[in-house]
C-alpha cells in the first residue's frame, strides 16, 4: 500500500518542479499593456519617448524634466504593471530636483516584443545610449535607480557603465536564491533559467551605492538588501525603511526622500 502512495506523491512532485521549469517566466514577469495615467495627471511635464534596442524592439519611455536639474534619474522599474503605476516615484524625484527617465521593458506598456532577462538587459542599455547619446546627458550625472526586479537590471547597466551613482531598492541578491526561499520544497535553485545576479553585478560596480530595503518587506526580506550592501564596493551606504514591498517608499515617507537627498547631495557631482 505505501508503495503506490510513495509513487503518486513522486509524480505529482517532479510534475510541479516540471511546470515551475516551463513555466517560470508567469511567475517573473507580469506586464500590462495599459496605460493608467501620464504624468500630466499629477501635473508634471513630460515628453513621450520612443527609441530602439540593438535586436531593433521598439521601447517607449517618459522623460520628465526638472526646472532647474541636478542630474537625470534612470528609472528602472520592477516585475509588475507598467511606467504609469510609477507616477508618486516620479513626483518624488521631481522634488529633489531630478530630470527621470522611466520606461517600459519590452512587453511592458507601449514596448513592442516579450520580457526575457538577454531582452530586458538590452533595454537597459539601449536607454543608457538614448540619454548619453540622443539627449547628451554626461554619465556622471545620471543616476541608475532600480526597484525589486528593477534593481538588478540597474546593477547589471553600472558594471557595464559607469553612472554618477547607483540606488538599488527593494532588490533581491540573485534570482535562484530568491526562487530556493520561495520554493524550500523544490529544488528551485536548479531550476531557475533566470539569473539576475544582482550581487555578482554589484561586486563589479565603481559608482557610489545607495541600497535601499525595508525592514517590514513581505516579499523581498531586508537580509537581501543587508547581503547586497556588504556585496557593494565603497563608497556604499544603506538606508533602511519600514512598509510594505510595493509601498515602503510612499510609508516611510520623509525619512525615505531624506536618504535620498543626503545620498544624491553627497555623490552627484554638481
């Protein structure tokens, strides 16, 4: 009688590791096509932006100008939705007297094509060349910043670049691990075809860095963001925050824009 118990639970384990293989994209990516508000709707300006990967996807972005700018944010953005759910960032940043630059990975928004971790990587440097290049932005007066998903990708384009500075928020230290905690039953880290190796990234990276994490992260725990920090080169710093993974930034209020302030103060040549 055991052995066919025995048999049956097998199957349905290695048919569930099967599907978290084939599948594993659902569980990165979810995009949406639409587009809930622009920028005018919380009265910034802003230029609607379209511009090329190498593999020739077209991307779509926002370029939001600050009067009188300080430097200009990259804005790299996590797993979900699109730019238009990013709108109180992009006020945020506005204040600290920031130009930004958000736009949508492919399949994201009005991005043509389909996420892939190689895709994603292309995007990130095709929008580094549309600042430096297209628009003139000098490297040392941009900062890379990336939330969740997006820190990683972030991390990935400053150990290819170099930027004025690096803010990685919300971030996990590698895909596999991240997968092994969420999956403890699976063998997840085998399984894993995604990387985002985001503390192999951070080790090559000369800029300063900003890790930003909160401590109350119910997605992403704050040992992540600990691991990243010792995982940064100096000069380094970390700024803890409380709330949630997805609203951190919005609870945590003063203390979050004043880190901000004091990192980009401290690193951003003027």
């Amino acid at each position: 009688m055991l052995a066919p118990v025995l048999i049956g639970i097998a199957v349905v384990y290695v048919g569930l590791a099967t599907l978290l293989y084939l599948f594993q994209s659902r569980l990165i990516y979810f995009p949406m096509r639409e587009i809930a508000a622009t920028p005018k709707a919380v009265g910034l300006a802003y230029e609607d932006v379209r511009f090329t990967a190498e593999d020739g996807t077209v991307l779509n972005g926002w370029f939001i100008p600050a009067g009188a700018s300080r430097g200009t944010l990259l804005f790299f953005h996590g797993n979900a939705g699109n730019i238009s759910h990013r709108l109180d960032s992009l006020m945020i940043f506005h204040r600290l007297g920031l130009s930004t630059f958000i736009f949508d990975y492919r399949g994201y928004g009005r991005s043509e094509g389909r996420p892939t971790e190689e895709g994603i990587y292309q995007d990130a440097m095709a929008a580094w060349r549309y600042l430096t290049e297209k628009r003139g932005v000098s490297p040392e007066k941009i900062v890379l910043f990336g939330r969740s998903l997006g820190g990683s990708v972030a991390a990935w384009l400053a150990a290819r670049r170099t930027p004025g500075a690096l803010i990685v928020e919300s971030a996990f230290t590698s895909a596999p691990d991240f997968a092994s905690e969420m999956y403890p039953w699976l063998p997840a880290r085998w399984l894993t075809r995604f990387r985002y190796d985001t503390v192999k990234h951070l080790a090559s990276v000369t800029s300063p860095v900003l890790i930003i994490h909160s401590r109350d992260d119910e997605i992403i725990p704050v040992g992540h963001g600990r691991r990243l920090y010792e995982a940064a080169r100096l000069p380094r710093q970390f700024l803890e925050i409380r709330g949630s993974h997805n609203g951190g930034f919005l609870q945590s209020g003063k203390e979050y824009s004043d880190g901000l302030e004091r990192f980009i103060t401290a690193h951003l040549k003027e």
